[in-house]
C-alpha cells in the first residue's frame, strides 16, 4: 500500500464493509510475566479492519441524518463497549474496565509497567460523523493484527484503550473519562453533571450497569503507561492537498466552553410594544455575530453551537436565552483576548435591551505540546517507512492523548481528511489513506514496543 495513494471513501453500510483487501490476522492468548518478550501465537482468526467496521457503523446511528447519537452510559455506548469487549476476547486479550469506565484490553502484562498503549473513544457528538474516535480504535485493533502478521516481538506490554465520553454529547464537559483518570475531573464535579432531562453521571452508570462508586483519580493506572498514542481522522485539510496520508499532532490550541445566560422578561409576541420589550433573544443574537467578528480579527475560532430558550414559545418574548460558546486559538493569550472581548460586547448590548448577561465557564483545556521526545520518535520510526518529512501539524481540536499529557508522554497521529468536515454525517477518509493510518500506527508501536 502506498501512503500517497487515495482510495475512494469507505461506505459504513456497504455490504462487504470497508477497506476491501485489509489482511485478517489470526491472534491467539499469551500472558507473559513482567519484562519478558511477547511474541503471541496465532490461534483465534481475529475480524479484519473491514469486517470490524462493518459491525460498528450500524450502532448508534440515526436512519434520517445518517449520523451518529452515540452518547455516554446509553444504549448506543452499551452496544459499543460490547463491541469493543467482543474484540479483546477475540484477540485473546486481558480485558478490563477501570473505575471511571474506560475500556481496556491488554497484551502483556497489565502491572508490568512502561507500556504503550493506543486508542481512542467510541462515543460521537450529536449526528456525527463515523471516523472521528472509531478510526481510533478500530485501527488500534488493525494494527495489533499487523504486529502479529509479522511476528513481532513485543518488550513491553501494549494496550488498547476506548475512554468513555470524550464528546461531552450528554453531559457538556468534554473527555470526561480522560480528564476522571487524569485527576482533571473531581468526583464532586463529576458527580454535578447532568444531562437534559437532570440524570445526574453516577445515575447514568448505574442505569448502564456500572458501579458509579469509585470514580476518580487514577495514578496507579497512569503510572503503568510509558507512552500513549492516539490515531485520529485529521480535522481540517492540512493534509489534504499534500501527498501524505499521516500526519504527527505537534500541540492541541488552548480551548474552552462557556456558558452565556441572557436574562430578560417574558411577554406576549402579539401585544408588547417593541419599546417596552426586554427581548434576552436580541442580545443573544448581537453576542453572535460579535464572537464572529473578535474570532476572525483575532485569528481564533468561536462558534456558538448550542441554544436553549425559556419559554421556548413562537408567540413569546423570552425569559431566558442561553448559549454555549466554544472557543479556540492558537495560544492562551489570544483566547483570553477574545473572550474578553465577546463578554464585553454581550454586557454592552444587554444593558442596551434591558438583559442580564452573565458568563460561566464550564470546561477549559490550556495549550498542549506533545512531548518533543515522543514526538520525534515517531517522525522517525515513520521516516524508516519510507514516509519522509511527515508533516507535524497542529489542530484545534481537543483529544484524550492532550487530557493525558501532563500525566504521561503523548503523542498524535492524523489520517488525511479530503474534506476537512468533522463531526459531520459528511465526515470521511478515503480507504488507502485509512489502511495507511493502520500500517503507520503498527509500525510506531513496534518501534515503541518492541525495543
């Protein structure tokens, strides 16, 4: 296969699946004692990338918009983590969940210490699309199978990881099993989340048949991991007008989420005179178009995605108007600046309309560099594949491996995007570009693993 080469892009619902000509390796159990190689015997034929894709795509995914509602601790993420457990034991794998619900599946010994582990999330924003988080794992999966294709022998232990609820698609806080682990999370603000309908988190486990009771910091789990790498479908077209298939994350931009409530009064649409009106709608719309207008003037990205409305009625005035707004840029000062700037010109047209304006914010991630070792480990692994100069670029996107980076060394790879879209029924990848992601990845953790 060759890394340049495009394919056309894979049909979750076609009959054969994707990524025709994908090799189905066979996998078999082996447990060795700390510190000593791994060299696994075929003996249970694992499903190829194809086949376990095929399988996937139908879970979760809404027949109208084509997209996916796979949110956490619910049918559709139930059906996902049996998916994932159904692939470990295949595979022949130590399977776990840990105490915040995050999935595992081991080769090796799980205690043996410095292991690389690989993977990603399952669940989706509301009607996304199939590769952002899937790609991920089902790679991990792919990879494994390469591995054991060529015989590797494994000096440490290797794990696939699926973390639960790196979205926030239910609970509007973002990597919410990363960040639990991490320590980034506490149980009393986990223990706050609620979703639309006010189903507290520990009450959303329970319901899915997990134990909500020890949630929290993890660092004896952490202190197991050497190096954690995350593939991911590119989100942006850097890659997509060059020759590469892969690209390296250099840093993940700094990025937040922010509460705007517009408080007003509510009155009849039909009788209350334009003048007499405190309408929270216009100020809420005025607030729009600013963040549009700072974000662009400052480079940064600022997207009001999220809207609640109180009485919510078409012949009502308002009470209260409450937006969600997601902010980036390329470094924190710039994001503070334009935050800064869209409050202001949200509290100036409030006191104009009559509108309350106050802002929380509820999640926010700092500028993350992956770790330079790390990172150029990877530039060459991949070069001795023939793929010279990988191109290292940044995203504005957040991920678990950026959750992680302050516990653990982190790293990322991108698989090429023709489009840009993401979280999107149109989001996709073409086929090569995909297989090319496995044989990459596979040949990172053998450089990682196997030395």
């Amino acid at each position: 296969m060759t890394a340049g080469n495009r394919g056309s892009a894979p049909d979750p619902d076609g009959a054969e699946g994707p990524f025709r000509g994908a090799g189905n390796c066979a996998t078999g159990p082996h447990r060795p004692a700390a510190g000593h190689e791994t060299e696994p015997t075929p003996a249970v034929s694992a499903p190829s990338f194809q086949e376990m894709w095929r399988d996937l795509a139908p879970i979760g995914r809404n027949a109208a918009s084509g997209g996916y509602r796979r949110y956490a601790w619910t049918e559709a993420d139930t059906d996902c983590r049996t998916w994932f457990e159904a692939q470990a034991r295949t595979r022949g794998l130590a399977y776990e969940v840990d105490r915040n619900g995050n999935q595992w599946a081991w080769l090796g010994d799980p205690a043996g210490g410095d292991a690389v582990v690989t993977g990603s999330h399952l669940d989706s924003v509301p009607d996304g699309g199939a590769f952002d988080g899937p790609l991920g794992v089902v790679s991990s999966f792919a990879a494994l199978d390469e591995l054991r294709a060529r015989g590797a022998r494994l000096a440490r232990p290797l794990a696939i990881v699926n973390f639960g609820d790196e979205e926030g698609a239910r609970f509007g806080l973002a990597c919410v099993g990363s960040r639990l682990t991490a320590g980034q999370l506490t149980v009393e603000a986990a223990h706050a989340l609620r979703d639309a309908d006010g189903i507290s988190l520990p009450q959303a486990m329970e319901r899915a048949g997990y134990d909500p009771g020890g949630i929290g910091a993890d660092p004896e789990r952490l202190a197991r991991i050497g190096a954690f790498v995350e593939l991911h479908v590119e989100q942006g077209r850097a890659l997509a007008d060059t020759p590469h298939a892969v690209g390296i994350a250099s840093a993940i931009w700094p990025h937040g989420r922010w509460r705007f409530d517009f408080h007003g009064e509510a009155n009849h649409a039909g009788t209350t005179r334009i003048e007499d009106r405190r309408d929270p709608m216009l100020t809420y719309a005025n607030t729009v178009l600013a963040a549009r207008k700072k974000a662009r003037l400052a480079g940064a990205l600022a997207t009001f995605g999220k809207v609640a409305v109180e009485p919510n009625g078409v012949n009502a005035i308002p009470s209260l108007v409450r937006g969600w707004l997601d902010s980036r840029a390329a470094d924190q000062h710039t994001l503070d600046e334009v935050i800064a700037e869209i409050e202001r010109a949200a509290v100036e047209r409030g006191e104009r309309d009559g509108v309350d304006v106050r802002v929380t914010r509820e999640s926010f991630t700092p500028v993350v560099e992956f770790e330079h070792t790390l990172r150029d480990e990877l530039g060459r692994i991949l070069g001795k594949g023939g793929r010279a100069d990988v191109p290292v670029l940044g995203t504005g996107a957040g991920h678990d491996a950026g959750i992680l980076s302050g516990a653990v060394p982190t790293a990322m790879l991108f698989v090429r995007n023709p489009t840009g879209v993401s979280h999107s029924p149109a989001e996709t990848a073409a086929e090569d570009d995909c297989l090319a992601g496995v044989t990459a990845l596979a040949d990172v953790l053998e450089g990682l693993a196997c030395r």
